[in-house]
C-alpha cells in the first residue's frame, strides 16, 4: 500500500508540475519540484540497493507532499 501511494505521490507532483509550468508560474519552484522527482541515493541507488530505515523516504515523501501543496497555491 505504501508503495502506491509513494507512487501517487509523485505521479501528482508531475501533474503539478505540468499545470503550473502551462500557467507560466514560478519557474524557480518548477525546477525545484522537479528534482524531487529524483529518488535521493539516501533512499534508493537502484533496484538491488536501498536503505530499510524508513525515516529518508518518508522525510522525502514528506518534502514531495509540501510540494504538491505549494504548486497548487502556486497555481490558483
């Protein structure tokens, strides 16, 4: 469950991003949300090599939600 909604997670940032970037918003705010599309090594550097302390990815799951929060004030 987790896993899905980690991926909700950023398939909602990208459309933000998208949205925002269409109203020719904050171009600075738009670079910065998309780097937390990346996967910080902190948490993942591949399929085989991730970290089981859960603390990197829900602090990155957590800078990803204030994101998406942000993007949509951003965009109103």
């Amino acid at each position: 469950r987790d896993g899905m909604e980690d991926y909700e997670y950023f398939w909602l940032l990208e459309q933000e991003i998208k949205r925002v970037e269409a109203l020719k918003r904050d171009a600075g705010l738009v670079q910065q949300a998309r780097r937390l599309l990346d996967v910080p090594e902190g948490v993942s550097k591949d399929l085989t090599h991730f970290t089981t302390d859960p603390r990197p990815l829900l602090a990155h799951r957590d800078r990803i939600a204030k994101m998406i929060e942000t993007l949509r004030v951003c965009g109103l």
